[in-house]
C-alpha cells in the first residue's frame, strides 16, 4: 500500500501542467524594409569584385546618387 501511495504522488508531482487556454500574445512589430542598392566594386588589380550594399541615403551621405547612374545604365 506504501509504494502505491508513493507512485500515485510520484506520478502527480512530475505530471506537466496545463497550460491555460487563453495565453495573451505579444504582437511582432516588424520593421519596414529599406530598399538597397548594390553596387559591384571592381578594382583593378584584383579579382575579387566585391558587392557593397547601402541604402540610398547612404550613398548619398558618401556623394553618390544609384538611381541617377542606375537610370543612365
């Protein structure tokens, strides 16, 4: 009768609660993508060419405008 009692109380102490039903979700913000332009860097000498991704108004900090050259092309 002890080791009865003793595996009924083992069996409940280690049985996963229920979790309620109505759990409140966090809402995901997400973030806007930024469009980015990607310019292939050639450099003479190598020849690796390397790809450099920034926003338009990084590039623009930097003196260079994509859409004007990339309308041109």
């Amino acid at each position: 009768m002890m080791i009865a009692t003793l595996i009924a109380a083992l069996f409940t102490a280690t049985a996963p609660l229920a979790e309620p039903a109505t759990q409140a979700t966090t809402p995901v913000v997400t973030t806007p993508r930024v469009k980015r332009y990607c310019i292939v860097d050639r450099r003479e000498g190598s020849r690796q060419r390397g790809k450099i991704c920034r926003t338009r108004d990084e590039w623009r900090a930097r003196g260079f405008d994509p859409v004007l050259v990339l309308a041109r092309g």
